[in-house]
C-alpha cells in the first residue's frame, strides 16, 4: 500500500524518540523544537477574531495577497530584498510545507540537493521523496556552523539542482 518511494525515506529519530517520551512527565523534551510556553494570548485573539470575521475559507493557492504584501514589506524593510508579492511570494502551511513543496516543485529524479549536516532533520527525507539525491555539506564548529565557500565548491557538480 505505500509507494516504493517512501522506503527509501528512514524514519526521524527525534521523532521516534519523541513518540517514547510524550506523556512522560520525568523527562525534559528537547525533540521537536516545541516551545516551554503557551501561545501568547494576542495570537490566540487574532486567530479567534479572524474566525469571527469569516476568515475560513480556501485562498487564493499562493495565499491570501494581503499577507504576501505584508511579508514583501517586511522584506524590503529588513533584508533589502525587494520581491513582488503576485509572483515570488507564496505562503504555505508551515515550513515542513514549504520544504516539502519546494523540493517537489523543483527537483527532478536524479538531481543532486545539497543539504546542511547537521540540520532540519526533514531536509534529507524531502529530497529522496522528490527522487533527488541528497548530498550534505557539513556545518563545521571552525565556520561557526556555516558553510564554507569550499565545502560548497566541492560538492557541486553538473547534476546539482539546489542548496537546500
């Protein structure tokens, strides 16, 4: 019943791992990346006044303009970056989404993906599920856990498609 594709995808460890430690009130969690707090109770009002006013239906694929205009803003304010909200913003459901739809939309089987290591724990998986080959580049201590413009060089070949 699951495809060929997915046994080639190991499980996360952190999530196995989460799976054991879940209900168990003795030990910390330090898996999964969620957070020791409640969401704060502005964010809980917003999502709850959004509901109110009817905003629960489907959006346009890329997301609603108005939170790409917003995000596009944002960019230009804090980054430099200029980049047009119709065509260079979508908004997804989550990064895990946003990973997912990336390597799916870009990577064709056999293209190479290098990717940090160590990293998001998702980013190898992705890969292999768009039929890529995952190629890490190491995050070294003496780079400040950043890529070296070497490391780099060296993994890239003619069939690299993306630094993930």
């Amino acid at each position: 019943m699951i495809s060929a594709r997915s046994h080639d995808v190991p499980a996360s460890e952190i999530r196995l791992i989460f799976n054991k430690i879940i209900n168990d009130p003795e030990i910390l969690n330090l898996t999964v990346g969620v957070p020791d707090f409640d969401t704060p109770q502005y964010i809980k009002n917003g999502a709850k006044r959004a509901i109110d006013e009817g905003y629960t239906k489907y959006t346009h694929n890329a997301g609603m303009i108005e939170v790409r205009e917003a995000i596009a803003e944002k960019l230009k304010r804090e980054n430099g970056i200029i980049a047009d909200p119709e065509t260079e913003i979508i908004c997804t459901s989550g990064g895990m989404g946003g990973l997912v739809l990336t390597n799916m939309i870009l990577v064709n089987p056999g293209d190479e993906v290098i990717y940090p290591d160590p990293g998001f724990v998702s980013h190898y998986a992705h890969i292999k599920l768009a039929g890529g080959i995952p190629v890490p580049i190491p995050l070294r201590p003496e780079n400040q856990f950043g890529v070296s413009s070497e490391d780099l060089e060296s993994l890239i070949t003619p069939r690299t498609k993306l630094w993930s």
